[in-house]
C-alpha cells in the first residue's frame, strides 16, 4: 500500500486528465471562496484599516530592520511553531493537522500531475510522504475532536456534536480518512469497495474546498499576516489601543503585576486543592 500511487492505479478506470480537472476545479474554489469571504466579511478592508489607524496612532517609528526581525519571528513563531497557542497538546495536535494538510495537498498534486500513470512509476518516498501526510491528519485531527475541544474536555459536551464551525476540520478528516481507506482497498483489490471510498474520498473533499465561505479555511490566509499586525502594533506602541507592557518602563510593570493580584481569583475551599485550569 505505502508504495503504491492510488492515482495510477485509478487510471485504469478513469482518465487521468479528469482527475487533473478536479483538481484544477479545487484550486479555483479557493480562489473564488477565499475571496468571497474577505469581501463579504470585510476582512482585508478592516486589517487594512486597523493597521492605518496604528500608523498614524503609533508612538515610534518601526524601521525597516526591526519590520524584518519582525516578520521572520513572525513566520517562525506563529506560523511555523503556532505560538499563539499556550496549550502545548492543543499546539501539537495544530501542527499535526497542519503540516500533515500541507504534506498531503502538495504530494496529491505532484502524485496527479507528475505521475498519473503506471507509465511513470512513482519514487517511493513520495508515496509514503502521501500516506504519512493524510495519517498526520488523522491523528491530530482526531486527538483534538475526541480530546482536546473546549466544550468536550473542558464543558462536558458530546464528542459527536456538529456546528457549521466545525465543517473545515470535520470534512478535512473525512478526506484523509476516506483517501487512506481507498488507497488500501484498491491496493487489496477489492476493486468494488474501492471505488465506493473514492467517491466518499472525493465528495469531502470537495466538500472542504467549496466550502470555504462556509468554514474557517480561509483563517490559514489571515492569521500569519494579524500575528504580523500583532507585533507591529506591540512594537511601534499601539497594541490594538490597549495598554502595552514595555520593558523600559518599571512603575508600568510594577502596575501590571499589582493589577493581576487584585484580580486572581479566590482559593475557595479548605486547604482542598483546585483542579489545575485549562487555558485554551
């Protein structure tokens, strides 16, 4: 199985030109649904907005060297390493789905394009980076929906609820799942069962990239360029209009720290210790 293209193989059924449209298909719906949902939600005008106002409110110049060592913490911390989040499972879970959807995305096309027949055997590696990616899905996606979401971990709820929130992780792990599915069925030779999981591999994944307005996939696009505006706007003394904590400044500092004793919580109970908190 590990070794096996499943789109060479499915060029014996159907043309390899048709899965080189679907896939073409897939890029202009995140084309169109990204920029759907910047026009619709406003999102690029509010960003663009937000970071005139900050410009013009900010208390210092950010020169052109400290906006680079700015940007490469930026792309390294809160892209690379997802550093926005404080809850370390939850952060690895993230860079699971995360890279493991950028590894299965980029060895599908190459797999479809490069390789489509049995003509031109796939390398090996390629293949199992395929199947590595799609199972990086899996494990972090589903560690994270049966584990670590708020309102399973943290307030009880069914692990087997659905919103329309959860349509981008929901139908991100049905295609890792029904594309494993697949390639093994085909691989095994159960030809009938195999097509069966091809249909449902290709219906969720047209479902997680037409969807887009629909889901948070477009987030991907926005939040390396808010995490960018983030420390900008730290940097340059704006912060979003709020208070900054500044180094050079002791009696700020000591006002922060006085500030967060007076609004700690009360240990409640008699020397019964609290369940640890859980900040997601």
């Amino acid at each position: 199985m590990l070794a096996s293209n499943p789109f060479a193989e499915l060029s014996a059924t159907i043309s390899p030109a048709v899965m080189q449209g679907y896939i073409w298909v897939m890029i202009l719906f995140v084309v169109l649904g990204t920029l759907f949902d910047i026009i619709h939600k406003g999102s690029a005008k509010y960003f663009f907005e937000n970071m005139r106002k900050a410009k013009t409110n900010a208390r210092k110049q950010v020169g052109g060297g400290e906006a680079a060592s700015i940007a490469v913490r930026t792309a390294v911390v809160d892209v690379a390493l997802s550093g926005e989040f404080c809850n370390q499972r939850r952060r690895i879970a993230h860079l699971l789905g995360m890279y493991g959807f950028v590894i299965y995305v980029v060895a599908t096309a190459i797999m479809v394009f490069a390789y489509p027949t049995p003509a031109t055997p796939s390398p090996g590696a390629l293949v199992a980076v395929w199947h590595i990616g799609a199972l990086m899905i899996c494990v972090g996606g589903y560690w994270f929906w049966f584990f670590i979401r708020v309102d399973v971990a943290a307030e009880g709820s069914s692990p087997l609820r659905l919103m329309r929130a959860d349509l981008f992780v929901v139908s991100l792990l049905l295609s890792a799942t029904f594309g494993l599915l697949w390639a093994w069925l085909q691989a095994a030779g159960a030809a009938g069962w195999a097509m069966v999981f091809l249909g449902l591999y290709l219906i969720a994944t047209t479902v997680l990239f037409a969807g887009i307005p629909l889901s948070k996939f477009s987030h991907m696009f926005f939040k390396p360029a808010a995490a960018y505006e983030k420390r900008i706007s730290k940097a340059n003394g704006t912060a979003d209009n709020l208070p900054t904590l500044t180094r050079d400044d002791p009696e700020q500092q000591k006002r922060h720290s006085m500030q967060l004793l007076q609004d700690a919580p009360l240990q409640m109970g008699l020397g019964i210790k609290r369940e640890a908190p859980r900040h997601y």
